[in-house]
C-alpha cells in the first residue's frame, strides 16, 4: 500500500528518526558579498509523517543555521543548508517536531577550493555482518572523526556494504511465484491489487536493508560526522545476483508446487526474468537515497 501524502499541517508527535542524519557532499556557492560559503547536504528519514529541522552551529562563533521540512514516513529526504563558512566546526542537530534535538554529532566544512583532501576509501566492509573476533576498521574511523579537526575530509564509500545477497534472494523468489501465479489466470483486478501490495513489499525489504546498515553505531557516527560519498552500488547489486545459484533448490520447489509440467529451460528463463525485477527494485531504492547525496 503506498504511503499517503501528509496533509498540510498534520504531523504525527511521537515521530522517531530511523535513518540518519547522512552528510553527502557539500555544495561551494558564493554570498552576496563574493565570500565562499558551503551548503551542507544532510539526509534522514522518520517513521512518521513530521517536520524535521537541521540545525548546523558554528562551534566558534555561536552562529546558527538550520533548515527544516515536512518529511513523509519512511521516506528518505535530504535537508540542504546554506552559508556555512569554509574550514569551520560545526555541530549538527535534528530536531522534530520542535523537541528537544534526537541527536547531535559535529563535522566540519571543506577548507577553500585547491585545498588538500585527505580521504578515507571504504570497501567491502559489511557492518551488519561484522564478527566479534574481527578488526572493527568502521570503530577505528569512527573513534578518530569524534576528534576535533581531526585531518579526515572525506569517506568513500565503494559499493554501499548493504547485505543484499540474501535480500535479492527472498525478493526474487517472491516474485517468481507471483509471476507463475499470473500466468495461471487470475482475476486482472485482484492481479493488479496483489502486484501494487507486493512491490511495496519488495521496496521495504530493501529500504530495510539501507536502514539496517546506517544504524549500526559505528557506521552511524561516520556518516553524521564526515563528507560521504558512495559510488559503485550497482555493482554491488550486480555482485550479489551472481551469489543466487543457492536459491536453486527453493526455485524448483516453488516451480513443481505451481506449474508441475513446467520445463527446466523455462524456469531458468523464468527465475532470470524475477532475478532482474528484484535487481530493477534494489535499484529504485537505491536512487532514492544515494543519489540525493
């Protein structure tokens, strides 16, 4: 079901920050006067329909500034706010719903342009499957943004370390029994009702795993106190499809308990056919909040 568009004025108070706040790339402008500002980019997203504030303070000067909106349920969003001074601390706040600020992190604002950049590159690191006895690389880069102008200007992140094999896995099995489930011949309305209720279903799966991902406490620290900037998704979407030969068994069954006569080129045909929608959603998902940044 899809979610409803928020009527003006209604907010829901007991709204809860579920994802975020993200800092992507800033945006170098100049202000009336010919001096360089910034315009920080910060994504969120809320479990219910609310208005959110950004509010960035220079930890210097006291000079505050914020923007706010009224963000849909779960729903990524990106809040831009201008005229920061370049090579600045700032501390950042979400508010919602003018309460008290859910929380606060600092970062700090790109030096002028044709300065040094000193990156921190990040790959095929999965925080949700990060095991005890393992090196925790994202705790060391998270310890060492909570310093003060601690020399770090901007995490890339190469191919987001989202768990998407098992993700596209249960999708794609999904769809394959839907898919076999129309060809039968059911009811074209009830069809159309089923498919809309199941591509929601789909969609959250995999926003759920972008949610899972930005939550852990490391990650969530790097990526509300530095530039973030992610590149190679789609090949980590291509990556995970090529792990689903496992899923062979699973598919044969569905086939056998569907359509009994069903050939084994057919199914082949068919299960790539479910494999490349569950690749199409990830993909819609992930243009929902990658590219924003």
């Amino acid at each position: 079901m899809a979610t409803a568009l928020p009527r003006s004025g209604v907010t829901d108070p007991v709204a809860v920050l579920i994802a975020g706040p993200i800092i992507g790339p800033f945006l170098l402008t100049h202000d009336e006067s010919g001096i360089p500002r910034a315009s920080a980019t910060v994504l969120i997203e809320v479990d219910a329909v609310c208005k959110v504030e950004c509010i960035c303070e220079d930890v210097l000067s006291g000079e505050i500034y914020a923007r706010d909106l009224i963000a849909a349920a779960r729903r990524a969003r990106v809040l831009r706010v201008p005229g920061l001074r370049l090579g600045r601390r700032y501390s950042l706040g979400i508010r919602i719903n003018n309460a008290k600020e859910r929380m606060q992190t600092c970062f700090h604002t790109p030096d002028n342009a044709g300065a040094d950049v000193n990156m921190c590159i990040l790959s095929g690191y999965k925080p949700t499957e990060h095991l005890p006895d393992e090196p925790d690389i994202l705790s060391d880069v998270a310890k060492r943004l909570g310093t003060p102008w601690n020399g770090l200007d901007v995490v890339i992140h190469i191919g987001f370390r989202a768990s998407f094999v098992a993700a596209v896995q249960e999708t794609a099995l999904v769809l394959y029994r839907n898919n076999n489930s129309r060809q039968i011949g059911q009811n074209s309305s009830q069809n159309s009702k089923t498919r809309r209720a199941l591509e929601h279903h789909v969609l959250e799966r995999f926003r759920d795993e972008y949610r899972a991902t930005c939550s852990t406490p490391s990650m969530r620290a790097i990526l509300a106190s530095s530039t973030n900037i992610f590149t190679g998704c789609a090949r980590t979407l291509l990556a995970s499809a090529s792990a689903l030969p496992a899923c062979d068994r699973r598919r044969f069954e569905a086939t056998a308990a569907i359509v009994p006569d069903t050939e084994v080129e057919d199914a082949h045909k068919e299960w790539r056919v479910a494999v490349l929608q569950a690749i199409h959603f990830a993909l819609r998902v992930s243009f929902e909040w990658l590219p924003r940044l």
